[in-house]
C-alpha cells in the first residue's frame, strides 16, 4: 500500500469525542486502548487533503463562505463516477452534518404528532431526531436472519398505508447491520413509498463503503418517483473522516422539498459551513480516491481478522461479515451475560470499549457495534485483550 495505516496516534487530550468518552468509562484505561466505539477512523487524514489544506491556507482569506462553483462540480462528479447518479449543482444543499438535516427534514415534511417510520437496529439519533421533534416513532424491526439483516416489506406495507405515517428514515448501507441493499430490495422500499405518497429520508453517508463483492446503489436511481419524494443524505465525513469539518452534502431533486428545506435552515441558523469544510470535501472528491480505495482494503482486512477470531476462540459470539460500513454489528448474546456484565468486561478487564448495542433499539440489546478502521495490530491486540478477560470470566 501507498498509504501509512500502520502508525497509532493518540488522541487524548485533543477533544476527541470517542477518546474523552473513553477515559470518562474507565480514567484508568490501559495506555494501550484505543476506542472501537463512536465511528470516526484512527487513520491519519489522507495527504492530499492535509497538504491541499495546508497550501490553500497559505493565501487564504478565511471569511465568511458559500459553495462555489468548483467544490459543487466536486461533488456532482463524486456522484457520477463513484456511484453513477448524475446530480445537478442547485440540488445540493448544505448542512454541517447528517443528523441536522434529520432534524431539518421531519420539521418541514411532517407535523406534530405524524408518523415516522424506522428499520430497528438503527443508528439512534433517527429516534432522537423524531423525539425531539414531536414527532411519533414507528418501529418496522428489520428480520434478522442469523446475522443477516432483511427488511419486513409486508410489515413496512402495513405501516405506510397509514394516514397518520408520513416519512421514513431509511439508512443505506445500513448502521449497524452492516447491510448494502439490493437493488431489488431499494425498489421495493421505493415502490411502497410512491404507493401510499410517504416522503423518504435517505441516509447514504455510508454509501463509499462496501465490500468487495457488493455494489452500494443510490436509492434515487431506482425509480424517478421517488424523487418527488426523496431527501437524500451525503458526506464525505464517513468516507474521508471529517467530521470535525461539519459538512454534508444533502442531495434533493424536487424543487418544492428543496426549497421547503433550505428555508427551514435559514430560520434555524444551520446553513452555514466553514471554508475549511468546502475545500476539504473539494480535495477529497478530486484527490483522494485512492486513498479511501485502501482504506476500504485495510477495513476488509480488519473484518475478517475479527470473524474468524471469534469463530476459532469464541464461537458462540457472532461477528458476521460485513456488506457496507466499517462498524461490525457483533452478537454477544450467546454468552448470557447481562448488559451489566458484558460493560465490566469490556470497559474495566479488556479495555475493549465499543458502542453498546442497547443504543441501537430494544433489537440491540446483546450486541456490540465494533468500530475496525484502526491500525490492524492494533484491533488484534484489542481482540487479545478481550480474549484474556472473557476466558478469565468463562473460566471460573
């Protein structure tokens, strides 16, 4: 590989999120964790990204900043090459992140009290988003078929024909089951929104990472209806991690919805992004492919070293083998452990700090969500760890 994945740096004391929450689980944690848990990668950022900021900085003016014309070519590209969707550039909206457009799209497509239908497990703050909003959760929980994740068609069905259900928040590839779905599957979730006129939230922030062998399809491509429909939710955050930059990339075709949508950012005061957040996700989409290329091969490397680590060690923990995302959704129930005991094991004796299942839904209680975009020796002396406290526990 061209690129340094090997080399570990540590994080604390530099405001991580994931690392501060790490050393407020255990203050005494071993000098040699690192947090599996909140999904940000432990890679360092692709070159042509810190250098193509580091010479842009080198004249620039930092003021006040709106997109321009050669960051939304970036991003029209980015679709039309990665993942064949040809975009227009009026229909990008900015946000400075996922989960504020979330918030912003249930607040102008739906009213108190409505209907918003979600797939559990699934990444948590979709039902923080509905709570916070007035709004009211529908749960159609995905069937769980020894680890691989499908979508209940006959129980979404029955849902969305309910005049009180007004929008889905649908996450594709799916966080955390790890699923990239069909073709087929995306046109059935598209079929029955058009049916019974549900509007769609698309969180595709997730979309640049699948697995050899699969191929991610963008929910909009699957039929033009749905577009009438349809918000759809992009970042370079996930795929080139910068979070900390607060910017994504809200993709909206309709005229009437994206105009409904940004004017619900202007009242709110969250259509802002910084000057750094445009240029790096200009430089990611035109400079850093190959980087995120390797990245990708590294987090593959990563998942099967942790699927067969169980299997050989532990096999009555399940670690399924990932379709899309870099989070392992990772079944501990097996064990029969309580939630209390699994956290003192991981937390205290391993030092193997993840993102509980629990957060995910009721669905989620006995799993792990395994964060693996961190140096591979690394995860294997983490697995080792772990290993160590679980047989000292099983053994007694």
């Amino acid at each position: 590989m061209s690129y340094d994945f090997n080399t570990r740096t540590s994080r604390k004391g530099t405001g991580s999120l994931k690392w501060e929450q790490m050393y407020d689980f255990n203050p005494h944690i071993s000098e040699e964790a690192i947090p599996l848990s909140v999904a940000d990668m432990e890679f360092k950022t692709a070159p042509e990204i810190a250098e193509g900021l580091k010479d842009f900085l080198d004249d620039a003016i930092l003021g006040y900043t709106g997109p321009y014309d050669s960051f939304l070519q970036a991003v029209v590209d980015w679709q039309k090459n990665r993942h064949n969707w040809q975009i227009e550039k009026d229909w990008i909206v900015n946000t400075q992140g996922v989960v504020s457009a979330l918030h912003a799209a249930i607040r102008v497509l739906t009213q108190t009290g409505d209907g918003v239908i979600t797939f559990h497990p699934v990444y948590y703050p979709f039902g923080v988003a509905i709570e916070n909003n007035d709004r009211t959760e529908v749960n159609v929980p995905l069937q769980n078929n020894n680890g691989h994740y499908t979508i209940d068609f006959d129980a979404f069905e029955k849902e969305a024909a309910k005049s009180t259900n007004k929008m889905v928040l649908f996450c594709s590839p799916h966080n955390p089951g790890g699923r990239v779905w069909t073709k087929e599957e995306l046109k059935k979730v598209a079929d029955i929104a058009v049916k019974h006129d549900l509007y769609v939230v698309s969180d595709e922030i997730w979309y640049d990472f699948t697995m050899p062998g699969h191929e991610h399809t963008v929910l909009a491509t699957v039929d033009e209806k749905i577009n009438d429909l349809l918000i759809t939710c992009t970042a370079p955050s996930k795929s080139f991690n910068l979070a900390g930059l607060m910017i994504s990339n809200i993709i909206i075709s309709s005229d009437d919805i994206r105009k409904k949508f940004s004017a619900e950012l202007d009242r709110t005061h969250t259509n802002m992004i910084g000057i750094l957040g445009f240029k790096a996700c200009e430089l990611a989409y035109t400079k850093a492919e190959k980087w995120l290329d390797e990245v990708i091969e590294v987090i593959d490397t990563n998942q099967h070293i942790v699927h067969e680590y169980f299997k050989e060690h532990f096999p009555q923990i399940k670690a399924p083998l990932l379709e899309g995302t870099y989070v392992q959704w990772l079944d501990f129930s097996g064990l029969g452990m309580t939630d209390e005991e699994m956290e003192e094991i991981l937390y205290q004796e391993a030092s193997f700090i993840t993102g509980r299942g629990n957060i995910f839904g009721d669905e989620g209680v006995g799993f792990e969500r395994l964060n693996i975009a961190l140096p591979t020796d690394a995860l294997q002396e983490a697995l080792s760890r772990l290993g160590t406290a679980l047989n000292k526990r099983l053994n007694k």
